[in-house]
C-alpha cells in the first residue's frame, strides 16, 4: 500500500461483543459428519491437517448460522466475525476489522407477472441492491434481438422514444447491470426487467448486482430468457420487490503475513450470506477454505513476498466491502489477489477463474502474463490430487470485479451455482446431469448438509500451493511481465538486493 499503514484504513483492531442474547446453543445444529473422501477421489489418503481445518471453519459458521442466516446486520454474521477473529487469533495471527459504511436494499422477496399470470419464480434472479416497489405498467422491449454479449440500453440511443411509465425490458450484457438501469430510469422508465442472454441456457435468469447506487424508485429483476413468454411487448407486466434498507457499519476481517518486501500477494472470501439461508456452501465453503489456508501459512517461516488474507462482508449486496476498501486504497500494494466463493458445491466441479474469456477483463485490459500463469497454477495443484478441472467465467459477479476495476490481476476458484452441470462433464468424470451445481443456491437448505468437504479441501490444497510458491517468488517474472505492460504499474522489473531481476514494490 502506496505508503498507507493497514492501521490507516482501519476502525478497529478488536471485534466488538454481540448483544446479549445473541449467543448460539451448539444443541440448535444438528451433528454433522463430514462426507468422506472415499468415493469422491479413488485411493484418497486418510484426512489431512487441512480439511480438519476446513471441518472447524465449517462447523463454526453452522453455529453462527443457527437461526438460518448469517447477512449481514443479523446477530448470524456477528457470529461469523467472531468465529473468523478466534481462529485466526489462535493460530497467531493478528487479524483487524476494517469496516465499511453500508446503505443498500436488501432484497426480501420479490415476484413477475405477465398479462397471462406469473412468471414461474424458478425463471427468476435476484439482483442484489433493486429499490422496493411495485409497478404495474405495459412492457416495451429494448433491443431484444441483439447479438450475445452486446445487451441492450448500453446506449442512450437505445433508449430513444421510450414512452416513460413503462416497464422496461432489457438484455443482459454490454454493460453493469447498473448503468442499463440507470439509462432506463432517466428514459421515464418505472421498473426494469434484465433478461439473461444466449450466453446462458434459456431456462437460467440473470443474476448480479446493482452496486450501492441504484436509481430510486425503480425495482429491478432478473430474468431466464423463457421468461419472455409471459412477458409480451405491449402486454401489462407486473414487478414487485420487497426490500429493506439497510444502513449499517459491515465489518471486513483481514489478516497480514509479513514478508521481506511490499509485495503484497492477497485472496479473500465474502463472509456474509443471503438472508435465505445460512450459505454454508455460499460461502462459508470459501471462508472455511482461507481459513484453512491461512492456518497452514501461519505455521510456515517467512516468505519473500507477504500474504494479505479477507473475509469479505456485504458481497450480498453488491460486492459492498471488498469495493469499498479497494477504492480506499487496500490493493495499492498487491501484486494478485485470488477469489475462493463456493467451493463446495455438492453435484459441482472445479473450476478456476477463465480470466483471458472475461468480458469485463476484455474491457478493461487484462494482464495475460500473470493471469494465465495463476490460471495454470491452480489447475495443475488440483490436477496434482486427482480432480478434473474446468473452466469458470465469472465477469463481475464476485469479490474479485474491485481488483480488477483497479487493474490488479485476478484468478480464483469455483465449483458452480445454480446452472446444471453438463452432460458431457457427467459423461466424462461423474455427476448428475440436468441437475443444478447447487440446487440450494441463495435458499434455506445452504446447510453443513449441502457441502462437499472433499472439494472444499480440493480447493483450499490448490489455493495454499499457489500462495507458498507465490511467497518465495516463482510467479515474480509473469508479475513483472504484466505489471510492465500498464500505468501506472505497482511493480517494475529491478534489480533486488541479491542482484536478481525481480519485482519490487514502486513507490
């Protein structure tokens, strides 16, 4: 960080007590025993130090989670938090609370009619940060019929004599989610429908955020492209979402581990659930994961390089904390940062970050050097324990989009949602076809009961041998290649201190 202490950006380096009353009875969670590896992986040793570790981190989010959520500004995610805090802190470490001011609506439910009746709520998404409302209005398509990728209302041409009052039905792609809604609005537009494109099965809705700053007044939901049977041009639609706004201080955890220079090397989780459910998969699988990892480093002697660790919160919102501490300055200093977010997935598969198909990457400019090269790294270390690797596009949809709106290179891993898993993958290496990765994504049955602890440690073993080898320096070259090919670059090719060509902090 460009001369800035970590000390600086931070309220606190204490975790606060709930309120009373808030504490979990370990009786409210059912036992649990963890799925074995036998079956999953063929001839898989006995358990490892690792997924106990992943079990404990596990276990500790089902407590916190007990009434069924662990969002943010429930007593679930202060639960979280502290159990975060403990582990770390009893492995050494000191990690601190950076806390961001959080004002957005928190979806409660929310519903689509057509003239004909309602669109089936399995053909539904969530965006996170819609306004509350409900608008009953006609329905005019915007550009429908553009090509994959384009999207429509990316343009305040698209939007020209656009009879204001209406319901406004758009295209995923081209832009954020955000600015289509944004163009609508100032159209005259009273609700916005984003419908997902071809990049995507038809019966699969779009799903994102709309940032911290949606218009007001305007509700917003996705939809699968199937939708548009219910939803005809000229027709009466009706949107209706129920928020409520929220207005909290969300804490983030992070944790450093000291190096011999100021190149920082980070990966994160987001803390925070839906309201839903209690998200054991989404994504206490991650955090259980850099938990873990960060366990393991803890123990480990000092490395070149430093490693930052988060725990994210308000990614349910909008990817609010990690955007919010990115823009105050926390990626100053980092050289990569790698996203861990449902790894965990029961009928899923591992898939690391394709940053080189990433539309947003594409936008922006990515750095191929070192993205390719942690691409690569993650795919061998799970190749290396036996388990067949995929590729994930996941554009702006995690923790990671504030890197890489920042310029920093990104990679990460993930083992699906809500899409099924394709029959060529069944055919190939097993599974359930037409069936979703997690078919409790976003819902009340995201319990210990819906996580795949052998992927989760899959996931963690992956990511803790990127780190140790990111830590003595085997990815500076890729670094010092991508970092060159931009400005201004954090890190530059110099010569070290034992005369080696390597990168080094720019200050």
């Amino acid at each position: 960080m460009r001369g800035v202490p970590l000390g600086c950006l931070l309220a606190t380096a204490c975790v606060a007590p709930g309120p009373d009353g808030d504490v979990v009875d370990p009786d409210a969670v059912a036992p649990w025993d963890p799925p074995s590896l036998s079956g999953v992986l063929p001839g898989a040793p006995a358990p490892s130090a690792l997924r106990e570790a992943v079990v404990a981190g596990l276990e500790g989010l089902a407590l916190a989670g007990a009434d069924g959520t662990r969002a943010v500004a429930t007593p679930g995610y202060a639960a979280s938090v502290d159990h975060v805090v403990a582990r770390l802190e009893a492995v050494g470490l000191e990690p601190v609370l950076a806390f961001t001011r959080v004002k957005a609506w928190r979806i409660l439910g929310q519903g689509l009619d057509g003239p004909d009746g309602p669109v089936p709520a399995e053909l539904l998404g969530v965006l996170r940060g819609s306004p509350a409302g409900e608008v009953q209005a006609p329905l005019v398509h915007v550009d429908l019929l553009v090509p994959d990728g384009i999207g429509s209302a990316c343009e305040d041409d698209d939007l020209l004599g656009f009879p204001p009052g209406a319901v406004a039905v758009v295209r995923r792609g081209g832009c954020f989610h955000v600015d289509k809604v944004q163009r609508a609005a100032d159209a005259g537009a009273v609700a916005v429908i984003v419908v997902q494109d071809g990049r995507e099965p038809p019966h699969v809705p779009t799903y994102g955020s709309l940032g911290d700053a949606p218009p007001a007044g305007v509700p917003v939901v996705g939809a699968a492209a199937d939708a548009l049977a219910w939803l005809p041009e000229g027709g009466i639609g009706r949107v209706r979402v129920d928020s409520q706004l929220l207005d909290e201080d969300v804490p983030s955890v992070l944790v450093d581990l000291p190096g011999d220079d100021g190149a920082v090397w980070m990966a994160g989780a987001h803390l925070d659930s839906v309201t839903a459910g209690p998200g054991l998969n989404d994504n206490g699988s991650g955090v259980a994961a850099v938990l873990a990892v960060a366990e393991a480093l803890a123990a480990a002697p000092e490395g070149r390089h430093p490693v930052r660790l988060a725990f994210w919160g308000a990614e349910e919102l909008g990817l609010l904390g990690s955007r919010a501490l990115v823009d105050e300055g926390l990626a100053d200093d980092v050289v990569a940062y790698l996203n861990v977010d449902m790894v965990g997935s029961p009928n899923g598969r591992h898939m690391v970050y394709d940053v080189d198909g990433d539309e947003l990457e594409r936008t922006i400019g990515a750095f191929l050097p070192l993205e390719a090269a942690l691409e690569d790294a993650l795919r061998d270390a799970l190749a290396r324990r036996g388990w067949p690797v995929a590729q994930a596009v996941v554009e702006g949809r995690s923790d990671h989009t504030g890197f890489t709106l920042a310029g920093v290179p990104v990679g990460g891993v993930f083992t699906g949602a809500g899409l099924p898993l394709p029959d060529t993958w069944v055919e190939r290496h097993g599974g359930e076809a037409g069936v979703a990765h997690d078919a409790c994504y976003h819902a009340a049955c995201d319990t210990l009961a819906n996580v795949d602890v052998a992927r989760v440690e899959g996931a963690a073993a992956a990511l803790l041998d990127v780190l140790r080898d990111a830590r003595v320096g085997r990815f500076d070259e890729a670094a010092a290649a991508s970092w060159g090919a931009v400005a201004p670059p954090v890190l530059a090719l110099q010569d070290g201190p034992d005369g080696c060509m390597g990168p080094q902090p720019r200050r």
